[in-house]
C-alpha cells in the first residue's frame, strides 16, 4: 500500500481541513513530520489507524477495557465548544493505491459537547470507500462497514497495525535484557506471524474434541451391540427350535405311520391275525366301559348329594311319626294363630259373635284349654311345614337307597369287567409278544415306537413353549434396539465429528511447527541481514549475527556463538532492535506498509544514524518520520537531505488552545530549531 | 521473492477440502477472538468450530458419495 | 359379631376349608357346599360325636339351606340330640349350632378314613384321580349298614 495524503476534519488537535501529502515518488518517499512535543505527531498516525480501521485509541496509550471500548475523543476540542448542543463530525481521508488501483478511504465520527462541558462521542464510525478512475473521476465503491474491513484487511494485515509506529523508546526496550521485554518480543513475533491464532486454534480444536469425546462415552454404553449380539442369538434359536418342529411334526408323521404299519402287518400275518384283531376288539370294549363308568360317577355324585338323606332316614322318619302323631292328637297348632285366640280372649268376644267376658267363664275356659291343646312350644305354624317336609322326604328315601344300591352294584360290575377286560388284553399282547419271532420284533418295536411318539409329543409341546418365548423375548428387546439404534447414530455422527476434528488439528499442528519454524529462521535470516546493513564495522566485529531462540526470544551471537546481548551498547542494541523490527515487517508485511518512526535517533551513534537515514528510505516504501525539535537538529536535516530521499516536510505549529495547523515548508530551505541534539 | 510468509495460504493448499475448511475457520475464528478477553477467547473458538462441523461433514460426505 | 337368631352362619373349622372348596367347586362331587355339610352332619350323628369347630370359618347361612331337604334333617338331628324336646324345633340358632359340632365330627371321620391319606399340607393331591364318588359312597353304605367298610 503506499500513502497519498492523509486528510483531517477537526479530527484531535486539527481544527476544520487540513492536509498532508505524503512523500511518495521514489526515491524520495520520506517525509518529515516535526513539531514540538505535544502538538500532535502522534496524532497523525491516529488519524492513519482511526481511518483504516476505525481505532479510537492506540495500544500505546494503554487503556483499560472499558476506556479502550469508549475510546479517545477524536473531534476537535474547540470545535465542540463552538457548537455546543450540536453534533460535530471529526473526519479522516486517505487516499493510497494498492496495486496499481487507487483508493480513498472516509471515516467519519460525531461527538457532542453538553451543556456541562461533558463530551459524548458516538460508539461507531461511518465509514465509505471510493475508488478513484483513471480519470480522476472518484466514486464510492462501498459502504459495509464488514465488506470495507475486510477489504482493508487483504491490503494490510490488522496485525501489524502496533507496529507501524515505533518509538525511541520502544525500540529501546525490545532489546533491554529484562524478561518482560523478551516476553514483548516473543508476544510481538507471535501475534505478528499469526501464530498466537493458529496456537489458539490449535487449543480450541483439542478442547472441541475433548468436548466431543466426552459426549460420545457420555451416549455410548455398549449397550446396542449386546442388545443386538442377543436378538441374533434369539433369532438363531428361534430358527433352531422352528427347524427342529419342522424335523419333529416329519417324524411324528413318520411314526404314526410307521406305527400303523406295523399294527397292519401284525394282523397281516396269520398267526396273530385273529389274536391281534381281538385285541383291538378288547381295547375297544374296554374303552367303551370306561366311559360308562365315567357316566355312572357322575350320576354317583349326583346321588351324594342327597347322602344325608340316606344316612339320617330312621331319624327322618322317627320325628315324622312323632309329629303325626301330635297331629293326630289335634296337639299341632290348627291355622288360626296363637296371638290370634289370645286376642279374642283380651277382647272378650268371639268372631262367631259370643261374648267371651269374665262372666262367661265356661267359654274362656274352653278357650284356654284349646290354647294349652294346640300351642305345645316348640311347635308352632311351620311344625306342619315340617312335617310335609319330612313326609316328602320319607317316600323320597324308600326308592333313594335301593338306586344308591344299584349305582354302588353297578360301579362294582363295571370295575370288574373292566379290570377282566384289561388282563385278557395283556395276556393277549404278550401272547403276541411271544409267539413267531417276526411278530415279537414288531410288537416290540411298535412299543417303542409309541413310546418315541409320547416322548416326542412332549418334547414338541416344550419346543413350542420355548419359540412362544424367545419371540417374545424377541419382540421386547427389538423394540428396545430401536431406541438404542437411534442413540447410537448420534454416537456415530459424533465420532465422524471427532475424526474430522482431530485430522484438522493434525494438520493444523504440522503447519504451526512448520510454519514457526520457518518463520523464525526467516526473520533470524532478515533480522541479521538488515544488521548487517545497519551497523558499522566496529560492531560488526563483535556481533555476527541475530538469533531467534525456540521461545521466540531475541539475541546476538559473537563470531564464536556465545550470546552477547546483556554486553552490547544501548546504541548497539538500537540497532538490533531495528534490525529486528524491520524484519517482522518484512516477514509479515513484506514491507509494503509505510513506516512511521518516532525519532530512533536518540541514542544512535553519527555512523548508525548515518546507516539508517541511508538504509531505511531503499528498504521502506515508505518512511514518515515524526520528529521533534530536540531530535530533528541541523545535523539530522542535513544527513536526510544527503541521502536525497527526503520528499516532504511538514512543520506542526500551535495556532491557539487545543489546535494545531499544519503547515507545509520546502524541504531544502528548511531549517530546525537546534543546530544540534547536544 | 515475496519474503512475506503466510499462514492462509499454506492453508489453502491443504488436500481434503473438508479439513481445508475447518482450518480455515478455526483460524480465521480464533484470530477474531484474539481481541476478546482471555478467559472468553477458547470458548467462542470452540462454540464457532461446533458451528462450523456440520457443513465441513456435509462436504466430506458428498466428496465421498461422488 | 352378633349371632342372627333368625339366619345364623354355619361354621366349619379352618383346616376343612380346601376340602370343602375342591369337593363342592364346579364339576365336583356335591353341587353345593350346604349338601356336603349336611352330609358331615349327618355322618356326626349317626356316630354320635359332636365335636367343636376349631378356627372358625363361616361358610354360608341358614337362608342357603334347602328348605325341604338340609333343614329338615338337621331339625330331627337337633330333635334327637336333645332329649327329643320338641321346643328346640324353631330354635334355628340352636339347631345350627348342633349341627356344626356334627358336621366337624362327621368331616373327622371322612378324613381319618379316606382323606387322610391323599393329602399333603393341608390340600387334597390329585382329587381327579381319586374316584371320590366311589369311595365316599361306600363309605356311606358301611356306615348305613353300621357297618366299617374300611
């Protein structure tokens, strides 16, 4: 990027307009900023970073967070004052090409004075871009604050902005032997090359996957592949159990058919024929009476019930006769109530209409003595119920036990036939058994063969139980998998993250080491060069060259390797820290940045003054020296305009409190204030 | 010669477009969070890289599918 | 609880309760458990034993029982165990009250002689095997004849 001019609006000390143009012809591309302290050289390169990156305040100023938020006020004081109650812009525009296209680049800030004097400055900038034609013709081209940064960003690396201004007193302290200033270096080095971003990357990748680790064993237990490992198990033993029914129904068949043979072949052959059909015939019979029997149980039962019928007869009939007799004896009580007479006497009339008085004794009597008749205790209206009952049930006994009787025969007649029956057959079968030698085989082995067929009928009903389970068994851990299936992807998605996430950290981490490495060798490399453009011969002879260690820190080796940084002079060590800056310029920026520099000639010898007046102009595109009186003697113009190099000054005068003019003078005629620093 | 080395472009040069990807981000990512506090920085790293894995998986999966 | 005098609980001692439950249940020998208890009962009187329910367990009422046939039997059984005193014939606390110790005392005495044998802690083993009909039956027949069949 190279500067064009730099225009101000009430921006800091620079009241209304003013401009700067900036020296850019080579070979004179320096320009001189001088003015005493305090009026505003440093205000410059504030207006260089508020405009490109919209900075309101530099790292040197050395905010906190919070003022480093509000930032400086940036509107001209007196301007403020001028207007109080009323927004006032500070402006900054700069005007500068990169490759070969030009560009103008407006920021804009509005601040307000109140009434107490309080400045309130708004927390954003406005900012546009323009490209300018070859015409001269300038448009705007952007206005995203986003889109413009980034722009700005591709020309010139935010990085560096910290090092773009370097002062005395920074170059100093680079390389003072303390370890903050090592540990400033290395920090420089670091953000300068990207590398404290790519480290940061690097961490955030092992924390990412770290994360990510622990959400997989968070989700993944296992539990999938033992759930599926026992379903496949399962279903290989369902299969094996079905297979086996299959294999078991063949052979039922087999058997029952076999088994028919062979009962054909016995009563096939001769000898046995009759005997065999007979002892189907026997079966059959013996069949038959069992369900008879069966039948008769149940009528048995029936019977049972009325037992106690059976065994209390006598008694039934004892108390039957006894109430009979009272019956007969008129000792029942008739159907008129007790409480019914009783009444008629309290009342003293009958229902026939006689009079049943105290005077009318003989009636009463009668009365009385019908009561004390009929109203035994004991019995009372239900007695005849009961005697009906018991009579019923003394008709019922006399048929009751002769069918007990029967049933009891009959069971009796059952059994014995059916005990008959039973060894008749089995004196049948062994007869079988025993008579002609392929009949005895085949009896036997139908025998066995029944007996396989029992076996197997179990066994099949067991299989069955066992399919009924496992399916179910099946059916439960299915449903389970399904829901572990699920959780298992979101495993699986995690872990393609992971692998993903730790191939870019490899990556990252081969290119940070390479990277670093290279970079430091590099500006060692850079560093050592620019020494040995910079320093004079007396120096040269003790220092050969610039290292850069593996924490990044800085120093010198002697022509025998030893380090030689806490022995050299302060100017000497002025030298490499340029030496040094130059070089992370050159390795980050490549130096395509115009460089602004605070005076460095404090503690310079004549010959390292001499070197960097002539080494830096030919090194820098561009160079913007900010100097001030006491810095900036006769001397210095003079060696500057030696060089032929000097393009522009600019003399930074007070016009009133709180503004600065710039005011542009002729570079040969110029003359500073002092004819020396000493 | 150019004697400015750079990061983004050896990361562009890296093969599988899918870690191309992450690289980027997670560096592009972790310079922002440079101007944030310390304590802040890895996090927001990290919550930008969980964002960013979805469409680098995406890209992995259609470069394998093709 | 108070003792109804008009419908009093017939009760059976608790070690029957399987008994009765397997041997009046559906398809079973008795179709009620009113006939099996009248059954006991009347097994205790013809031997003469009244004999106290142990554990009592109420199994049903005096409403359950057949008008014609339980409650008749079970008044002359009472008839006869008190002196054949008339007035107990509308006592119907009364006469349940002796018809339960005969029906505890019957019950004993099918178990020594039949049950005992088929029974493990209490439950009866296998009663479809047991051809109880059969055996209950003759048991009867003796004891009609007055005669032990076993």
């Amino acid at each position: 990027m190279k500067l064009h001019n730099i225009e101000l609006v009430n921006f800091r000390q620079f009241k209304d307009r003013q401009t700067i143009d900036i020296a850019t012809d080579s070979p004179r591309n320096v320009s001189v900023i001088y003015g005493e302290n305090g009026r505003g050289k440093t205000g410059i390169f504030r207006a260089l970073m508020f405009c490109l990156y919209g900075d309101k305040c530099l790292s040197q100023d050395e905010l906190s967070g919070e003022q480093k938020k509000e930032g400086l006020n940036l509107v001209n004081e007196v301007a403020l004052k001028e207007n109080v109650g009323t927004s006032v812009a500070a402006q900054v525009a700069m005007a500068f090409s990169h490759q070969g296209q030009t560009f103008r680049i407006v920021r804009s800030i509005d601040a307000l004075m109140k009434t107490d004097g309080a400045i309130v400055q708004s927390q954003g900038s406005r900012v546009e871009l323009q490209q300018t034609d070859v015409t001269g013709n300038t448009q705007p081209i952007e206005t995203d604050p986003d889109k413009i940064t980034a722009l700005i960003q591709e020309i010139l690396n935010s990085r560096l902005r910290d090092y773009f201004l370097f002062d005395g007193e920074r170059i100093e302290r680079l390389t003072r032997n303390t370890k903050e200033r090592r540990e400033e270096v290395r920090q420089g080095i670091r953000a300068l090359l990207d590398l404290d971003a790519m480290e940061l990357a690097i961490a955030g990748l092992k924390s990412l996957i770290s994360q990510i680790e622990k959400e997989i064993s968070h989700k993944s237990t296992g539990e999938l592949q033992r759930v599926t490992t026992i379903i496949a198990d399962l279903n290989a033993k369902i299969e094996k159990l079905e297979n086996a029914q299959e294999l078991g129904s063949q052979e039922l068949k087999r058997l029952v058919h076999k088994i028919h043979e062979i009962s054909e072949l016995v009563s096939e052959n001769k000898e046995t024929a009759d005997k065999e059909k007979k002892r189907q015939e026997l079966l059959k019979n013996s069949q038959d009476l069992k369900v008879e029997r069966d039948a008769l149980k149940r009528e048995m039962a029936g019977y049972l019930s009325k037992g106690a019928q059976l065994v209390a007869s006598e008694l039934i009939e004892q108390l039957r006769e006894e109430l009979e007799l009272r019956r007969h004896k008129g000792e029942l009580p008739p159907n008129i109530r007790k409480e019914f007479v009783e009444n008629l006497l309290d009342s003293e009339r009958c229902i026939c209409g006689t009079s049943l008085g105290h005077d009318h004794q003989q009636e009463r009597e009668c009365l009385l003595e019908f009561i004390k008749k009929h109203y035994t205790p004991g019995l009372g209206p239900e007695s005849l119920d009961l005697l009906l009952s018991l009579s019923r049930l003394s008709s019922a006994n006399t048929g009751l036990a002769d069918q007990f009787n029967r049933l009891l025969t009959n069971n009796k007649k059952l059994g014995d036939e059916i005990l008959e029956l039973e060894s008749k057959i089995k004196l049948l079968s062994d007869e079988l058994q025993e008579g002609g030698t392929n009949i005895d085989d085949l009896i036997q082995e139908r025998k066995k063969l029944e007996e396989d067929k029992r076996k197997l009928e179990r066994e099949m009903d067991r299989q069955a139980d066992d399919i009924v389970r496992a399916q179910n068994e099946r059916e439960d851990l299915k449903k389970k998998s399904i829901v572990l299936e699920k959780q298992q992807s979101q495993v699986n998605s995690l872990v393609s993250r992971r692998i993903l996430a730790e191939q870019t950290l490899e990556e990252l981490e081969k290119i940070y080491n390479r990277f670093a490495n290279a970079a430091k060798e590099k500006l060692a490399e850079k560093s050592t060069e620019n020494f040995a453009r910079l320093a004079d011969d007396e120096t040269k002879k003790d220092i050969k060259k610039i290292s850069i260690d593996e924490n990044y820190m800085l120093d010198v080796l002697n022509w025998s390797g030893q380090r030689r940084l806490g022995e050299i002079s302060a100017g000497q060590r002025q030298i490499v820290s340029l030496s040094f800056i130059m070089a992370l310029i050159q390795v980050a920026g490549n130096l395509e940045v115009p460089l602004f520099m605070d005076t460095p000639f404090g503690r310079l010898s004549g010959i390292h003054r001499d070197h960097l007046l002539d080494t830096i102009p030919k090194m820098a595109s561009q160079w913007i020296l900010l100097a001030t009186d006491t810095e900036f003697t006769e001397v210095e113009a003079h060696a500057l305009r030696q060089t032929n190099a000097w393009g522009k000054i600019y003399e930074l005068v007070k016009e009133g409190e709180g503004t600065t003019r710039i005011v542009e003078r002729d570079v040969h005629q110029f003359t500073p204030k002092r004819k020396s620093i000493h | 010669m150019s004697d400015k080395v750079s990061i983004d472009s050896i990361l562009g040069q890296i093969n599988d477009p899918a870690i191309r990807i992450m690289a980027e981000h997670s560096l592009k990512t972790a310079r922002k969070a440079l101007d944030m506090s310390d304590y802040s920085r890895k996090q927001f790293v990290v919550e930008e890289l969980h964002k960013i894995l979805p469409r680098a998986l995406k890209v992995r999966a259609d470069n394998e599918t093709a | 609880m108070l003792e109804s005098t008009e419908n009093p609980m017939a009760y059976i001692s608790k070690r029957w309760e399987s008994l009765y439950d397997v041997l009046c249940k559906r398809d079973s020998v008795f179709d009620q458990m009113t006939n099996l208890f009248t059954l006991c009962a009347a097994i205790g009187h013809l031997n003469g034993e009244e004999k106290a329910p142990i554990d009592k367990k109420g199994i049903f009422r005096w409403s359950n029982l057949n008008s014609e046939t339980d409650v008749s039997i079970l008044t002359a059984m009472a008839w006869d165990a008190r002196e054949r005193d008339l007035s107990i014939l509308a006592d119907k606390k009364r006469i349940m009250e002796i018809a339960c110790d005969y029906a505890e005392s019957g019950m004993q005495y099918l178990y020594d002689n039949f049950f005992e044998d088929y029974m493990q802690d209490g439950q009866l083993l296998r009663p479809e095997k047991l051809d109880i009909e059969l055996n209950l039956a003759q048991i009867l027949e003796g004891l009609r004849q007055k005669q032990s069949v076993f």
